[in-house]
C-alpha cells in the first residue's frame, strides 16, 4: 500500500478521535458548569434565608426602645451594609418585566423588607433618630425611592417613607433631609404613585416639612409650585378615608403660605391640626 492511500485514512482516524474528545470534554464543562451554577443558586438562597431570619428577628428586637438604645454603639456597621444591600435590591429590580409577577413573600423580599423595618424603628426612638440624622443612610433612602418606578415594590417604599418621616420628627433630622435638593421633587413623584399607603406617608413626611419653620425658608417658593398643589389637591377626593384628611390638611397648609409670605411663618403657626408629629413603630 502506497503511503498516500494510507495517509488519509490515519489523518481521519486521528481527526475523528479529537472530535470526540473536544465533544466530551464540551459535555463534562457543560455539566461542572451547569453544577456550579446549582450551587451559587443554593449558597444564595441559604444566604436569603439566613438573612431574612436575622434580619426579621432584629426587627421584632427593634420595637424595644431600651433595646434600640442599646445598640446604639454598633449601628454604625450595621446601617452600611443595610444601605448597601437595599441600594443592590433596588438597582437588581427590573419593574416592567416583575411589577405583576414578583413574590413579596419570598426570604429574599422578607430580608429587605426586614432590613427596611428595623431602621424605621431605630428612627422611632430619640436617640436612634438623632443618631441617623447625620447619617449618609437618609440619603441613600432617598435615592433609592426616587429609583423605583410607580407601583413597584410599595411596602418597601411605605418602610422607607416612615423611616424618613420618623428621622424627621427631631428638628436636626429634618433639617438634614431637607438640605437635600431632592426631596420635594422625589414627594412630587411618589404623590402619582398609585398606591394610596405610598401616598399617605409621602404627605405625612410633606406635612413635616411644612411644620418646621426654618425648613420653610430654606425650601422657599418651592413649596407654592402649582404641580405640588395639583397633586395633593386630587388626593382630597381619595376613596381612603386617611389619606383624604391628610391631603385636605396640607392643602390648608399650602394655601396658607400663599396667603402668607415665607418669612413671617416665623410668627404664625400652621394649621394646629397637623401639628402634632407620632413616630411609626413597628412590631
């Protein structure tokens, strides 16, 4: 046999033997990756679980005001990774596709939520709340409401709402979400919201803002805007019996500082109905 005859056949023989490896080979990394995908799946899933329990559990803690107290000194880590794991849930969320579908039950939505929950109840008592008035926290908080589109995640939102209006009751937290440039437009927004709990607390932490008068100087002709006043004027038709007095309140408030120039507020009070602040604790 010529060795030209003969060569063809080894070099396909030699050929098709690779192909099978490379074949296998592709099979064997498709399944170690197919398994270690498994794998982070149920690290995470241990991981959501693991946190929601703690998490959820700090929570029921939190309605202790001595306990709040107590924690006092170890906040300070605890508030930075709180800020960065919900700005991480917000930024993950994808509205359009998950506004109908998502689980609110789920360990990983019950973390946050959890998480969310035990700073609203840090801000209920004196110290917790004059601890986070200086805290970078209200302004994550901010920005993440402002990120979230209308009608995702509202219990999320309302948590986030009464933290800040619980921050709010003490005249240094207010004056420190105040300073925010973003604040009444972020109010503006979450008015149109749809949900009528985000509605209400929006008005509750609007409601503080017009109770301190040093805020209203600093807020200034901001708060005479005519789209704010539209806004809380359809809410006083509200089927909700709470959020309808609420918006019947600010608008009095409102209409006063039109009546009113900014400065004199100094001398004359608000509407006396709206000014008695009660923090949010929650069990």
């Amino acid at each position: 046999m010529q060795l030209r005859e003969f060569l063809p056949r080894v070099l396909n023989g030699d050929l098709i033997e690779m192909l099978h490896k490379a074949r296998a080979e592709k099979l064997l990394l498709r399944e170690q990756l197919w398994q270690s995908g498994a794998e982070l799946q149920q690290q995470a899933d241990f991981c959501s679980g693991l946190g929601s329990a703690a998490c959820s559990l700090l929570w029921s803690c939190s309605s202790s005001e001595d306990t709040v107290t107590r924690w006092l000194g170890k906040l300070q880590s605890f508030l930075a990774v709180a800020a960065q794991t919900l700005e991480s849930f917000v930024r993950s969320l994808d509205e359009e596709a998950k506004t109908q579908t998502e689980d609110h039950n789920s360990q990983e939505h019950q973390f946050v939520l959890a998480m969310a929950g035990t700073i609203t109840n840090v801000a209920a008592v004196t110290r917790g709340r004059d601890f986070l008035s200086s805290s970078v926290l209200l302004d994550t908080l901010m920005k993440l409401l402002e990120l979230m589109k209308p009608g995702v995640f509202p219990k999320l939102k309302v948590l986030m709402l009464m933290a800040l209006y619980n921050v709010s009751i003490s005249v240094k937290g207010l004056k420190g979400i105040s300073e925010n440039p973003g604040l009444l437009p972020l109010i503006w927004t979450l008015l149109d919201d749809g949900d009528w709990e985000v509605c209400l607390h929006s008005l509750r932490l609007l409601q503080s803002v017009l109770l301190e008068e040093e805020v209203l100087l600093l807020l200034g002709s901001a708060l005479l805007d005519p789209d704010l006043h539209a806004r809380v004027s359809r809410l006083t038709s509200s089927v909700q019996p709470s959020l309808r007095l609420a918006a019947q309140q600010t608008m009095e408030d409102l209409q006063a500082l039109q009546q009113v120039p900014l400065s004199q507020h100094l001398f004359n009070p608000l509407n006396p109905k709206t000014k008695l602040k009660t923090c949010f604790f929650l069990d």
